[in-house]
C-alpha cells in the first residue's frame, strides 16, 4: 500500500526577501493571473536538511571539490603537495568512466555524499600510498620527455575502483531523505522519498524597494554625505507550503527499517515547520513560524491544496490576510473531502494559533510537537497492519 503523509502550512513573513533571483529581486509566479512572491524549494529544502543533520550529527556535501579536499586531508597528514594533489585527482579518476574532472580539479559533476566519505578517501590512499608514489613518479617522468599521458606513463587508474565507487555512492539520512541524481557512477543515483513545492503567497504581492543609506564613520568633519547609498527589493506577505513524504520509498531506501524511517520523517515534519531561508536575515529577521500546519495521511497519492490559493485570498476587513487564507484552505480540505468521498485519507489533524478548532482539518492539537507524533503514529500504525 502506498503510503504519503502531506504536510500543509500557511506562514506570514515580514519585510524580508528570503529568496532571490539573479537580478536580487525577490522570486515571484504568476498565478490566477495575479503576481506572486515565491520561494524556491530548493532554497527551503537545504534549510530542512542542515536542520535534520544538526539534529542527527551526520552531514552530507553537495560539492565538486573531493579531490582538492582529499588532497588537503592528505597534506594535513604529512603527505608532499604533488603528491597529495596526485592522489586527490586519482580518487575522480578511479571512480570509472563515468565521472570526468575539469580543469582545476572539479569533478565534472555536483557530488552528493556523506562528509566523512573525505576522510575515508584520504584512508584508502594511505593504504596505497607505495601504488600512487610509483604512479606519480611516471607520470612527472613521462611529462619531462614529453610523452603524452596514458597507461604507460603512470596516469592510470592507480586506487581500486570497487571501493572508491563504494565510498562516493555513500548515503546519510538526508540523502535518504532528499535522493541524489548521480547518473555517472552506476548505482549512485536515490529515488527521494520527500517532494518540496515553491512556496508562493496566498495574495497578490509585489517586491517592494527600499533605498538605504550607509555612514562612513571617518569622514572629516565638513563632509556630511552618505559613504554609501544603494536600493534593495523586499517583499511581504501569507506563504502557502507544500510537502509530502513517500513513506513507503523511504523505508525501502533504508533497507526496510521501519523504526529508522519514522525517526527520519519525525526530523523532516518538524525541520519542515521550523526551518526558514536565511537570505538576508541580519537586516530583516523575519524569524516566524507557521500560524497554522495541517498534516494528511494518505494513501494512493498526496493532495497539494495549492489551488485553495488560485483565486487569490483578500484582506480582513480589519486587514491581513493570515484569517482569511485559514478559511480558505480549510473550506479547499472540506472540497478536497467532498470530492473524494473521503477515500484514501486515514488520518487528519492540524496546530496552529487559533484557539478551537478549524472545521474540515481534522483533530486540533495544541502544539507542533503533538501535531507531529500523532500524524507519524498513524501512519505508520496504518502501514503496518496493511
């Protein structure tokens, strides 16, 4: 049986840009024929996984430095540079076919692998450090007759590929969590068990200019003048997020564990309501957190609630928008629930600041905490009596 926990939030940020394009504006969509401003899952997502590796103490890297950083771990160690920078570039180069490195010794692809795989490369070349001395002394032999580099001249592949493979294809908890796509190593690539969409505001919204001005605290006294003068864009405004779990891929990403799986996803719920994006937090701090998150057991498929928002939500009479994009999403979860007859959905519940409880959204529990062990018991009570 399939099995997929949604999880729903609506989020009121202020004066803040948190996430932005190349032009550093505030990423907007367009939707309902309204602008919108955006977040981009991307830029949300690596927040969730810092915040699940802080909480697990296990990290992984997205990078295309692991031979300049295997090389660095081996200088630290005593190695020679040339030596430590031949070895470094052997670990791309004995990793097969598949994986090129380019010109300064980046690998031609984002690797996305455990952080103590760095150490565990640099361990494998000191188990082989006679093998890559000799390799190296070809290579500089044949590179001072001119020769071109192949086989014969000591460039070959000198570390076993098996292991090398092995150590690059490593997985954490995030990477469980998040996939990888790494079609150059055979194997490397993992189906992510979690889907993140584009947060966007439940109302039309506009990035909003803001001229600043900065002292320079040495200017002589008859000089009054700004030392610096710019325009940043910002913007405000009620975030409708989206997320949901794939319970099923993730425990067949951990071999079947179900215990370590509902670990996993207790960390994402609750890195997910917590996290925000960090992008120009020391002059905004626009640290909120969700007013309301609604959280769907489900089977078949998940249900995004995203088009409750099409029609973009007005203002209170009073003004905001945080009451009226409540309602509309619980009057979109009683449609959603109409429509379907209720199939497929084994449990509901939802926290946030109301003080009752919201009709359409199931079970109200007064914290986040609470919201998320009862929606994670669920559904994996319901995946094991299936």
């Amino acid at each position: 049986m399939a099995l997929y926990i949604d999880l729903h939030a609506l989020q009121s940020v202020p004066f803040a840009n948190l996430n932005r394009d190349d032009l550093g504006q505030p990423k907007t969509v367009r939707y309902g024929n309204t602008e919108r401003i955006r977040v981009s899952s991307q830029s949300w997502k690596r927040e969730i996984r810092h915040e699940v590796e802080d909480q697990l103490g296990e990290y992984a890297r997205r990078t295309r430095l692991v031979p300049g950083k295997v090389a660095e771990s081996l200088r630290t160690a005593g190695w020679p540079t040339g030596l430590a920078q031949f070895a470094g570039e052997q670990v791309a180069r004995s990793a097969g076919k598949g994986l090129k490195t380019e010109e300064g010794g980046k690998t031609s692809v984002l690797l996305y692998l455990p952080a103590s795989a760095i150490d565990e490369l640099a361990a494998l070349c000191q188990r082989h450090r006679d093998a890559l001395e000799a390799a190296a002394e070809r290579t500089q032999s044949a590179a001072g007759k001119g020769k071109a580099k192949g086989k014969a001249d000591g460039s070959e592949a000198v570390l076993p590929t098996d292991e090398v493979t092995a150590l690059l294809k490593g997985r954490t908890a995030t990477i469980d969590l998040f996939g990888r796509m790494l079609a150059e190593l055979p194997g490397g690539k993992v189906d992510g068990a979690v889907q993140v969409a584009h947060p966007f505001t439940t109302h039309g919204s506009d990035p909003q200019q803001d001229f600043f001005t900065a002292v320079d605290d040495w200017l002589p006294a008859e000089e009054t003048g700004s030392g610096h003068m710019q325009t940043a864009e910002f913007s405000a405004g009620v975030f409708y997020r989206f997320s949901t779990v794939n319970v099923e891929d993730l425990v067949t990403n951990l071999d079947g564990d179900r215990d370590r799986a509902q670990e996993l996803v207790k960390l994402y719920i609750d890195a997910y309501l917590m996290s925000l994006p960090q992008a120009k937090k020391n002059s905004t701090a626009p640290h909120t957190i969700p007013d309301l998150a609604y959280i769907a057991v489900r089977t078949r498929r998940p249900v995004s609630f995203a088009a409750a928002f099409e029609q973009p939500v007005g203002p209170q009479l009073s003004g905001g928008f945080s009451q009226a994009s409540r309602q509309a999403l619980a009057e979109y979860a009683v449609a959603v629930d109409r429509l379907t007859a209720g199939r497929g959905r084994i449990a509901h519940a939802h926290a946030g600041i109301e003080d009752k409880p919201i009709d359409g959204l199931g079970t109200r529990h007064t914290s986040f905490p609470d919201l998320v062990d009862a929606a994670v018991q669920a559904a994996f009570t319901a995946k094991a009596t299936s």
